[in-house]
C-alpha cells in the first residue's frame, strides 16, 4: 500500500509491516498484539525521522485497509 504523497509504501508480511522506499526495505515492526493506533504511531515517528511529514490520521486510515475487519482499538493479528 502507498502512503499518499509519499515515495514510501507499507507492506504487511507474514508476522511484520515493512516500510520500503524503492522496493528497499528501510523499516519493519512486529504487529502481533498492538493495536492499528500504536503502528500507526510509529510508522508516523519513523517518517518523521526521515523528514516526511504525513498526517497520523490518514496513515490510521491506510492501516486498516492492510487489516480488514480489525477494530482501531483492537489487537491487530
């Protein structure tokens, strides 16, 4: 999944989400257990770092489309 006015994408892995920036992996967390305000939190820090500025909401919103049926609130699996 692309973030939206970014060169950036999500990817959601067996056990892992990975952040890549042409086709390279640059990031990647574990979301057994966190909820979609926690990933997105820091898939949000992690672009900051890089100097993309993102809004956190939109990014919540691209997450759940990685996780259908999940509630925002809920543990992710």
């Amino acid at each position: 999944m692309r973030i939206t006015g970014t060169q950036y994408t999500v990817e959601k892995r067996a056990d892992a989400l990975e952040l890549r920036n042409a086709g390279k992996v640059v990031d990647s967390w574990i979301f057994a257990g966190k909820t979609m305000d926690e990933m997105a939190e820091e898939i949000w820090n992690a672009l900051k770092r890089k100097g993309v500025t993102v809004q956190k909401a939109s990014l919540g919103e691209a997450i759940q489309t990685l996780f259908p049926g999940a509630r925002k609130h809920g543990p992710l699996q």
